[in-house]
C-alpha cells in the first residue's frame, strides 16, 4: 500500500565499525513541510518513531462510517421474529432492532479508520538516501517534500501505525518505526530484538487477520441463520400460498359444481314446465275440441230443438186457429139458431123434449148443452181454455234457455 523503502547496499566507508550510538546527541532537523502535516518524533527502546499527522477532508470519516452501514445492511439479512395476534394467528415480522443491531454491531471503527486513513497516505513516498543518515517524505497531494536528518546511520524503517485519532477521527496518524545501526556487539541483539519486533507485529497482524476471519465467519453464520430463518418463514408463506391456492381451488371446484346442479335443476324445472305447458296446451287445444264440437253439436241439437218447438208451435198455432175457427163457425151456427127459450128448471120435462127435438141435428152439441148453458159461458169457457194453452207455449229463444 505504501511505496516500498529503496534500500541500497552500503558503501565500504560505512562497512567499517561505527561508533557507540548515543541517543542525546540526536537531534532532529525539519525542512519546510505543508502547513497541514504535522511531524513528531518519540524515542524508543530500538529506535525513534516518526509520527506524521494531517486531518482528513470534512466528514471522510462519516462517509465511509455511512457506506459501511450502507454494505452491511446490503449483505445483512433482515430477521424476523413470530408474533401473534389477539385472534390466536400467526405472523413473521421483521425484526428491525435486531437488524440494526446486528448492522452496529458488524462496524469496526478501528478498521475503518484505519481504512481512511491509509487512503489519505497512499500517494506517499518514503526514501532512504545512500549514506543512511536522510529520510525523505514525498506527496504529491499534499505537496509534501520532506527531509529528516539524523546522527546515525538509519539501519531499517517500518510501517509501526498508520489509523485515526481515538479523540478525533477528523486528524489520521502514519507512524514510521526507524531501527538505527548499532556496533557490531549489539548487532546481533539488534537483530534479535527487531526480529522480535517483527514477530510480534507479525503476530499482532494474524490476530488481526484471526479476528477478521472469525469476524467473516460469525457473520456468515450469520447470514446462514438468518438465511435459514428466511427460508424457513417463505416455506411457511409458501405452504399458506398453497393451502390458500388449495382453498380457493376446492371453494371454486364447490362452487362450480353447485352451479352446475342449480343449472341442471334449472333445466330439469324448464324441461318440466315445458313438458306441463305443451301438456297443457294439448289438453287445452283438445277440450277446445271437444267443447267445439260439443257446441257445434249443441248447436244441431239446439236448431233441431229450436226447429221442432217452431214445428211444434206452428201446430198448436194452427191447433187453436183450427179451434178458433171452430168455435167461430160455430158460434155463427149459434147465431142462426138462436131461439128464444123459456128456461125452467123444475120443467124437466120440457127440457128432455128441447133436448130430443136437437138430437137429430148435432149430437155433440146437444150432448154439451144438456145443462142449457148460457152462451156467455160458454164463450168464456173457450177463450179460458185457450189463453191455458197459450201460456203454456214456450217462450224466448230455446238456444239461450238451454244454456
């Protein structure tokens, strides 16, 4: 990430033994820097430690706190949890708290710090001239050339830290570990210590890395459980979908067959009223006959009726004109015959004789008046006789009285 040191072999001169380090006649020169960088030096046990600080560009830090919340909550997957309602119904809702709190939990500042800070570091360059004594920091973006100078020769230098500030995330930090040559007696201790150094940096780097990769890990476990639980809720909704598909299918399959039995009973009452109807009509159309022909025969019977009373009447008719006529010549009879008679009815006699003298001429007529009736009488007996039997004559239209 950072530019490699340039190392060079050493020049003979510097091959021969140095002399012992003092570390109090060290004293550190500055060039001209940027005003925004800040150098400082701090001693150690095997060396010094350049610390180089500089503040990052407004919200940096906030920013890339926000695009790791942005990714973990793209790679999170939401939890649910099963709650239930009054109504003893079941439902998976998501989890919101324990989203976000799986989401804070997954930001490392440290990591992200160290992240920022690294990126505002990486146009640096870091040389080491061919006698060892000079340090030279270059950037191009901050318009950075810087010289440090020092009393001993420079053996080695190393990344020590490079992060933010645990007080202030808007200034980042970039430590260099600077190991001085030493005599050849403490060389080899030197070494061993550097080694050391190493090591446990190296050390502190696979923890580091040991820490990330568990990290990784519980987070895929994570993602699995919670893929397990998603899983789990759509299996659910899934067999609700089907069981709801399934419902709806055998409500529907009901629902046809009872539409296709009411149109089945339909037609069979349609069918029926129409078999009624035509049965009806049928019947209908034949008592329609019959009464036809029942009043056509009715009719015959009545003008057969009607013809033989007209027959019948016309006889009576000419019955009492032939008896009207009858009793009129004889009442003319009557007329020239008329005598003037003493009536006595003690006189038996003389009415046997009366009656004898009449004999010969009109039986019949003597047989009728062998009481002596008077002539009123008799006429009124006739036209009594007659009005009966007129009265009892049939009157009106025989057709009508019939019906």
């Amino acid at each position: 990430m950072f530019a490699s040191p340039c190392l060079f072999e050493q020049l003979p001169a510097f091959q021969q033994p140095q002399q012992q380090f003092n570390f109090p006649c060290f004293q550190p020169a500055f060039v001209h820097s940027s005003n925004e960088v800040i150098f400082s030096t701090s001693k150690t046990e095997h060396g010094l430690i350049v610390t180089l600080s500089k503040p990052l560009q407004r919200d940096i830090f906030k920013k890339a706190v926000e695009e790791r919340v942005i990714e973990l909550q793209q790679s999170t997957k939401p939890s649910y949890r099963l709650v239930s309602d009054i109504f003893g119904n079941q439902y998976y809702i998501e989890d919101k708290f324990s989203t976000q709190k799986s989401i804070l939990e997954g930001i490392d500042y440290k990591s992200i710090g160290r992240k920022v800070a690294k990126e505002s570091f990486r146009d640096y360059e870091i040389e080491l001239n061919h006698s060892g004594e000079e340090l030279v920091f270059k950037s191009s973006g901050d318009k950075l050339v810087k010289t440090l100078h020092f009393d001993n020769i420079v053996d080695d230098f190393y990344i020590y830290n490079c992060n933010v500030e645990e007080n202030n995330d808007d200034i980042a930090f970039l430590k260099i570990g600077i190991v001085f040559k030493k005599p050849d007696e403490e060389a080899i201790e030197q070494m061993r210590k550097l080694s050391e150094i190493k090591r446990i940096q190296k050390k502190r780097e696979q923890e580091v890395r040991l820490t990330e990769i568990k990290e990784k890990l519980l987070k895929e476990q994570q993602l699995r459980q919670t893929q397990l639980v998603e899983d789990k809720h759509q299996r659910l909704l899934n067999e609700q979908h089907q069981k709801q598909l399934k419902e709806q299918c055998q409500k529907r399959l009901e629902e046809q067959a009872y539409e296709r039995q009411l149109l089945a009973e339909q037609y069979e009452r349609q069918k029926q009223l129409e078999e009624q109807e035509r049965k009806a009509a049928l019947l209908a159309e034949q008592q329609q006959r019959q009464q036809q022909e029942q009043l056509k025969n009715q009719a015959l019977e009545d003008e057969r009726s009607r013809l033989n009373r007209q027959r019948l009447l016309q006889e009576q008719i000419e019955y009492q004109k032939q008896l009207v006529e009858e009793d009129r010549q004889r009442k003319i009879k009557q007329q020239h015959q008329i005598k003037k008679i003493d009536i006595d009815f003690n006189d038996e006699t003389a009415i046997q004789s009366d009656d004898d003298d009449n004999i010969g001429e009109k039986p019949s007529v003597g047989r009728r008046r062998r009481s002596s009736p008077i002539l009123e009488d008799v006429q009124d007996e006739e036209h009594e006789r007659y009005t009966l039997s007129l009265n009892k004559l049939p009157k009106g239209s025989s057709l009508i009285d019939d019906a």
